[in-house]
C-alpha cells in the first residue's frame, strides 16, 4: 500500500533486512545494531555498530527485523526528553515487526518462519536481530501489510483505547481531535468510520490545505477545519453535527481552548500530547457549569498496566482485522536501509520529514 500525500503524513521506515542477514551457527546470527551511549541530539549519538547473538534461551525467540519505524518518542527518548530513561549504552526503537529466525527449547507457540511484532515498550527495534521473550511479542498473520505491522502498537493503539476508554461512544456521536493529520489522528478518523462515529477534525492552515482536506475526508473524516475555522464555526449551533462526546487533543494552548468551548456538556477532553508546547488552560466555567472531564492518556503507561490484560489481546485482534479488512491503512512511508539511518534521522526532525511521497 502507498500514498501520495501532503506535508505533516510522512514516516520513515528503518528496513534491516536490507542489511547483511549472516547465520553464524545454529540461533546464532551477526548484524547491525543502532546504539546510544549517552542523551543529545539522534544524529549526533547514534551509532551503528556490528554484533552477534547468542543462542536463545529457553523462552526466548530470535527475531529478524524487517522494518522498525522512527516515531517522535524515539526521538525524545534518545533526546532524554521523555518519561522512559533506558539504560547505557541503548538500542533505539520501539515498535517493528520481524520474522522468526530461531526458538528457545521451551518455546511451543511460536516457530520458525512467523511474523511477530514487538509489544513491550523500550524493546530496542532499531537492529537486523533481536533477542526477545516470547511473552513480549504479538503473532500477526503474514497477509498482514509491512507498514501496518510494524506501526502497530503505538498509533492504532493510542487512538483505539482514547475512543474506548473515556466516553461511552455510540454510532452516530461526534469526536473533535486537533493535531488531525498525524498518525494517531488519522487512526481516529478511520477506526471512527468503522464504528459509525462522527470527526471534526482540526488542522493547521498550510499551502496545500486542499489536498490534506481531500486525503482526510478520504480517510473518513466528517469535517476538517483550520485553526481559524474553529473559532468561527457553526456547524454545532446550526445542527449540521452534534456536539462532541470527546476531544482528543495533542497540541495544547489556544486550540486546546478553542475545542474545549464545543464539547458536549459532561464530555471529556483527552490530552496525550503537546505539540505547541503551550500549557492546555480550562476555564472554570467548563468546569463548574459544563461538568467537564479534563484527562491524560499515555499508552506506554496502558501498555505497562496491561501487559496480561485480554483486552490488550481483543484491540490487538480488532485492529489487525481493519487493516486486513482495509478499512485501516499504515501512514505514508519511505524504508530507509540502515546505512541511511542518519539521513533518515535528520530528516524526521526537519520539514524533510514531513513531505510526502509514493514509495513502491
């Protein structure tokens, strides 16, 4: 699957498969690792370095990577700026996906040749071979597209339990979401499709606003609306769409404020995060006469909580059978073999990153 899409919907794909792939010896492979040894800027103290396997132990799973995504968590983390502080020296990466190469002698429910995602925060995705329990990784079904797969387990996720998990949503109810045309956004206006849920969705204004409406409202998206367009609407007050259940917001300051004065009175805002790194103000009134519930999402702390959890299993299952049913797409995307990770770096942090472009 490809797109061909506007600025702010592009992600880099890291494809260790395209590195040298050496079996040693039985479970034993040699390969490449991206490696950090101390907190600062991605390009500046990440590095590749050469390595070899052991053997897996009893419950473990050697698995080779085939594509792991560069997300801007990674980017914090490695930058020290985010909640999760690994331990030195680090591999980078959080989420991919990857075939079974080798078993440990207690392993029965995996086997060579299955497809896996890793599902365990801080796992270090950025390398051609990892090392992993078996209790820490997802079986998908091999139908199942790279990218889908490999960016599985924070946007999908993050937008799933946002919907689920704060307002009792019905068909036929409104979300409103700033920060529409990021990953996470675009998850929420498509798993809102298939539930029968309305969006009003917010974006920045932008030269190629046109084409980012086209391809949101090809998503599923009920409305899109600038910034500016937020302060002015009436599509609330004239009856076009009912108010909004919930908001879901990632920017913070002044739109956070501005969805705020359209929620549906006992409704909730949602905040996971703060792209303009403006303080998210309530006024008093939302809080007194509109009742309104003010809430924070993290979904590595969800993750953490529910690692055992069947409903972490039945969202598991729900979104890999959208993306199957293609009523779920991956984000627009470019694989990047290792020996370009620096490029591809520089460029998630930089306009560069954020210019979209066909790809197969």
């Amino acid at each position: 699957m490809s797109h061909s899409i506007g600025k702010g919907l592009f992600s880099y794909l890291l494809s260790p498969i395209l590195s040298k792939h050496i079996r040693l010896m039985s479970g034993v492979f040699r390969g490449q690792k991206l490696v950090y040894s101390e907190f600062g800027e991605p390009i500046k103290v990440v590095q590749k370095e050469e390595y070899k396997t052991e053997p897996p132990h009893n419950n473990d799973l050697i698995v080779k990577m085939i594509a792991a995504p560069i997300n801007p968590a990674d980017i914090n983390t490695i930058q020290g700026k985010y909640p999760v502080k690994p331990q030195f020296p680090a591999v980078a990466g959080n989420e991919g996906v990857g075939e079974v190469v080798s078993v440990g002698t207690s392993v029965d429910s995996f086997k060579v040749g299955d497809r896996v995602i890793a599902i365990k925060s801080g796992t270090g995705t950025w390398r051609t071979h990892l090392t992993i329990d078996k209790d820490y990784v997802l079986k998908v079904p091999k139908e199942l597209g790279v990218v889908e797969a490999a960016t599985l387990s924070v946007n999908p996720c993050t937008a799933y339990r946002m919907l689920k998990d704060f307002e009792n949503l019905k068909p036929g109810d409104t979300v409103i979401q700033n920060g529409a045309n990021s990953a996470c956004g675009q998850n929420v206006i498509q798993i809102c499709r298939s539930w029968g849920i309305r969006t009003v969705n917010i974006v920045r204004n932008r030269d190629n606003l046109e084409e980012l409406v086209l391809f949101l409202k090809g998503l599923g998206a009920t409305h899109v609306l600038t910034e500016e367009d937020l302060r002015t609407t009436k599509i609330f007050k004239n009856g076009d769409i009912k108010k909004p259940k919930l908001a879901l917001n990632c920017v913070g300051g002044q739109n956070a404020l501005e969805m705020l004065r359209h929620i549906e009175n006992n409704g909730s805002m949602v905040t996971y995060g703060g792209m303009s790194r403006e303080p998210v103000t309530v006024p008093t009134s939302a809080l007194i006469f509109k009742n309104l519930k003010i809430r924070g999402f993290w979904m590595t702390q969800w993750s953490k909580e529910n690692e055992r959890n069947k409903d972490r299993l039945e969202m598991f299952e729900e979104l890999i059978s959208m993306m199957m049913n293609s009523e779920l797409q991956g984000p627009a995307y470019k694989m990047v073999d290792f020996d370009n990770f620096k490029e591809a770096l520089l460029n998630t942090m930089t306009v560069k990153g954020m210019i979209g472009k066909n790809i197969f």
